[in-house]
C-alpha cells in the first residue's frame, strides 16, 4: 500500500493546479456534462459521472443507449494516458465537429487527443506501454488511472465547494435501485 499511496501522492501533487482550475470551470459552464474513455479510465470516468449527477448536473456516458447527440455548449471530458485511443479520439473528435468543447486527461501533451481538447489536463504518469519507464513501479497504466480517479474526486470536491447544497441535497440524487 505504501507504494502505491506513495506513487499517487508524488503524481497527483504534480499536476498544474492552473489546469484542475480550467476543467473544473469548464465542467462549471458546460449545459451537459459527457464523459468518454476505454477501460480502467473508462470506469473511473463512470464514476465521476455519477459524482456530477450528484451535484444535479446533467451528466451523460457516450455509448450508454440513453445517451443523447452531444452540441454546442457541452462539454465531453475524456481520458487516455496515450492520448491515441482508438474510440476516445473519435469521440473527441465528434464533439469538436457538433460544436461541444473537448477536456482531456492525458500523459501525452502531443497526442491528437490533446490537440482536440479546448481543455487539458497532464498527468506525469507513465503510459500503459511504457515498462520500465522509471517512472512506476506499477503495472501498466495503474498510476495513470489511480490519479484520474484522485482528481475527479478532486474536481467533484472542488465543484461542492462552490455550493450551498449540503450532503443531503446530492443524497437525494443519489440510486436507489441498487
């Protein structure tokens, strides 16, 4: 546990404060709120979907069969540590073209992904691929995917902040066909 704690903590504490600011407004401003991403990132991203409905926004997962056609003055917020995923560009790409502004979470400022994104967010964690790097001792993209869900937490916490609404409020909301 104590090398783990120990990598998210280095990580997490690198990340731009500036750029947590920039997507926690850009969260803030967006009519609908769409999250994207593949596997491990795709689940943590999941889950901050549902700390934003908590918050009574209007949060939608691309793919989901309920979800609607995403337009101008929405936001997609996706994640990929290479930045090159297959089906995390393409959405990225179907919201710029709709009008909708792009956030990503990435370790890869030269990625497509990054350049499709009015709002970026760098994590200085290795990529999937990257064994040996030095920068972890973890398996694959773990670190990455450890601190995305550290600063969704971060931003969701970030967002109350800028409330009134007390922790029964968002209880409310919260599922109760579990």
């Amino acid at each position: 546990m104590s090398l783990v704690a120990g990598e998210v903590t280095s990580t997490a504490g690198q990340v731009e404060g500036d750029q947590l600011e920039a997507l926690a407004a850009s969260i803030r401003s967006a009519e609908r709120v769409f999250v994207s991403g593949a596997g491990r990132s795709g689940l943590v991203l999941r889950m901050a979907a549902m700390r934003l409905m908590h918050l009574g926004l209007n949060v939608h997962v691309a793919g989901d069969t309920t979800t609607p056609a995403i337009r101008a003055g929405d936001l997609l917020l996706v994640a990929s540590g290479s930045g090159t995923t297959a089906g995390v560009v393409k959405a990225a790409e179907t919201a710029a073209a709709a009008g909708a502004q792009v956030a990503a979470v990435t370790t890869n400022p030269v990625s497509r992904l990054a350049e499709l994104a009015d709002t970026m967010v760098i994590v200085p964690a290795a990529q999937k691929t990257d064994h040996g790097s030095g920068v972890t001792r973890q398996y694959s993209g773990s670190l990455f995917e450890q601190v995305l869900f550290v600063l969704t937490e971060s931003i969701f916490q970030t967002l109350w902040n800028h409330t009134d609404a007390p922790a029964e409020e968002l209880w409310l909301r919260h599922a109760n066909l579990e």
